[in-house]
C-alpha cells in the first residue's frame, strides 16, 4: 500500500527525510525549478523528479507552470501548495487568547485575537480552552479534516516531547498534548510560551540572518527562548529558559515556583502589578484612581495602557524592572555572546519605556568586548508572537521540520 508523505515521516522513511527536505527549501526559499533544487540538494534530476511528482500527486506541491526569462526554453517552477493543509496556533495568555490559522504555506487565513480567558489551573478552566478552541475552528472557513496539528503554547515546564506541562493543567500522568487530541479531535503539540514566541520571531519577526538569539518574554511571568546555530534550544528534558526563576533577590515573596527570590519576582509584569497596586495604597497617585475608587479590578494590562498614556507611577515601575532585567541580561550576554536579544511579551509593548534602561543596565554591567556585536531590538510581531509562533511550531513539528 501506497503511504502519504505525512505517514512517510512517521514510518521515518529515507523518502520520507528527503521530501521533507524539499519542502524546507520551498517554504525557505521560495518557487523555484527542478534544476535549482536538484543543485541545492545535490540530487540527480530523476530523482528529483520523482519526489517532486509524488508531493504533487499528494497535493503538497504545486506546477506554477513555465518560469519567465528573456530567452531560450523555460522551464517550470514548483512550490509548496498553500491549500494542502492547515495549522492553528493557541496563545494562552493571563486573561486572554489569541488563536490563529496558517495554510501550509505560512499565511495567516484566520485569526481570532484577545478572547477572554481566566487563565487558572483548573479542569473547568481546561474545559474552557478547549470549547474556545472547537468554537475558533467550527466556525472557521476551513473543514477540520483540513487542519493537520495544532500548536498550543503553555507557560512554564513543558516536556514537549512526551507532550506533558508540569506547570498547568497537570491533573494526572496522562500526557495533556494527549488530553487536547482527545477534546479538539486532531493531531496537537504543546510548547513553552516564550521558546514558541522566539520561534515566531526567527520566522516571520524581526530577524534577518541572525542564527544565535535570546528572547526575552517580559510578560505576566518572566521567560526565556534560546536559539543557537538556527535551531530552538530544549535542553534535556524541554525545560530550557527558565529566566525568571533564577535566585536574584533576598526577598520574602513566594514565586508562583514556591520558592523565594526568584527574578520574577521582581522583574515581571505580575511584580509591576502588584507594587502599582502597593503604592496606591500608600497614597500615590494615578490615572486610574477613577477606577479604582469605583471599585473595579485593575489588571496588567491597564497598568501598561496608562504608562502609554504618561502615568508616571506606572512608567516608574516599568522602568524600575527594566533596569533589573537589564543587570541580568547582561549576564545572559556574557554567557551567550549571540548575535541578537529580542525583548518581547506584554510589558515590552510599552516600548522605549521599557526598551531604554534595559539597554542602558546592558551597557553597564555585560563586557563591552562579549556585547559589542549583541543587537538589542523589540519584538516585532508584539503581542502576536507566541500565536504566530504556536501556527509554525505546529507545521515544524508535524512535517519534521524541528
């Protein structure tokens, strides 16, 4: 029996491994003829031919007819088939979701952004995600039998290999990529959610050729995605990253790990949270004292729309954990020594505010001869890189790419 190029790569076959490699040069590169692709894969044109033939019998690749030149025979170029399939990305997020969906080419199609969510570790929270999810794709455009995986971001320790999250929604040893497959009734990978907003950033954000980059994700928490020589740094058991629970401070707050001093804790979007709300219990002023006097809830995401806005108090505070943050990234750098550091996540959509002292505390404490060749830039995909992440993460993984 004749198997599917998908059913190739889970049998692993050297068909298989070649055609994923055809692929790879379409997405990265574009259309292009036979000739090229056999020149680039050092592969004979017969065989290229071949595998190229059966990726269009399967409807992964498609003939875009003749190539224009100025003169002589034109030969036909080929390339990835958008339609041949389907990817959707999920961005779990503290109060809020972003869902997306890419065809097999990288485009977004659909894409559904900030739906309220009470992020919680509770099977009803669970129950909750997974019936946002199956509402996204019942009313999508594209049948399900369409989409080929899903990619779900997850915060804190995540073995994506064996598909368990240590940190949310785990109930029980059952694998909870396991779990997602069983609700959303298709093929679903989870993730850490800084080290899938790197990702995102290295294929459609703000890097260019660079191949050694550090994400840093000022979000609620404080994470960290790793890149080296082009390709997502796991580490043993997928729990690389882990920036925000490095013992900084001498403090006596609990982090959300159960121990204490962690640099999360006092450099992160829930640190400027709740000292925002320390100081205005201590009579400081702000722009949200209307809505706090009328007794309503403040969350992160006010705090940082008000710094926009010029409010003082919350552009001291996020200053303040810019400076910190700078300090030790610092030391990332000298450790490190890559090309580029992306600052991204919630708080780093307040911009320069953030931006600046985090550059400034760079240039102070890393070793100027070690981060003289370091770029520091912002996300450029902003609050969509973890859900832009999620979508190639979900291609990478189904067709081997990673």
């Amino acid at each position: 029996m004749k198997h599917t190029f998908i059913e190739e790569i889970e049998l692993g076959s050297k068909n298989a491994l070649l055609k994923i490699n055809i692929i790879r040069y379409y997405i990265n590169n574009g259309e292009n003829t036979l000739a090229d692709l056999g020149k680039e894969m050092d592969l004979s044109i017969p065989t290229v031919t071949k595998l190229v033939g059966e990726l269009i019998e399967e409807g992964y690749v498609v003939d875009f007819g003749k190539q224009e030149t100025t003169g002589g025979r034109r030969p036909n170029i080929y390339g990835v088939n958008p339609d041949s399939g389907y990817f959707i990305g999920v961005d779990i997020k503290r109060f809020r979701i972003n869902i997306a969906l890419i065809n097999f080419k990288g485009d977004t199609i659909e894409s559904k952004l900030n739906i309220p969510f009470s992020y919680e570790n509770t099977p009803d929270s669970l129950d909750k995600l997974c019936g946002i999810i199956n509402d996204f794709v019942d009313k999508g455009s594209i049948p399900k039998p369409k989409i080929l995986s899903a990619g779900i971001n997850i915060s804190g320790r995540v073995n994506t290999e064996t598909g368990h999250s240590y940190s949310l929604y785990f109930f029980n040893e059952k694998p909870l990529s396991d779990i997602f497959q069983e609700r959303l009734g298709m093929h679903v990978t989870i993730d850490n959610d800084s080290r899938s907003m790197a990702y995102g950033e290295f294929m459609k954000g703000v890097v260019n050729a660079e191949k050694n980059i550090l994400f840093v994700n000022v979000s609620w928490g404080l994470g960290l995605g790793i890149i080296t020589d082009g390709k997502l740094y796991y580490g043993k058991s997928g729990f690389s990253g882990e920036f925000g629970h490095l013992s900084a401070f001498d403090n006596e707050v609990i982090c959300h790990c159960g121990k204490k001093g962690c640099l999360e804790t006092q450099a992160s979007g829930s640190y400027i949270h709740r000292r925002f709300l320390e100081k205005v219990a201590e009579g400081n002023t702000t722009s949200l004292d209307k809505k706090i006097k009328k007794g309503e809830a403040i969350i992160q995401e006010d705090i940082l729309e008000a710094a926009l806005k010029e409010d003082m108090l919350a552009i001291e505070l996020i200053e303040e954990v810019g400076n910190t943050l700078g300090k030790h990234i610092a030391g990332l750098i000298n450790l490190f020594n890559p090309e580029l550091v992306i600052i991204g996540g919630a708080v780093a959509l307040t911009g320069d505010y953030l931006l600046l002292p985090i550059k400034s505390a760079i240039k102070k404490y890393s070793l100027n001869l070690v981060s003289k060749d370091t770029a520091i830039k912002l996300s450029k995909l902003g609050d969509r890189a973890g859900v832009v992440g999620a979508c190639m993460l979900a291609r990478s993984k189904m067709l081997g790419l990673i």
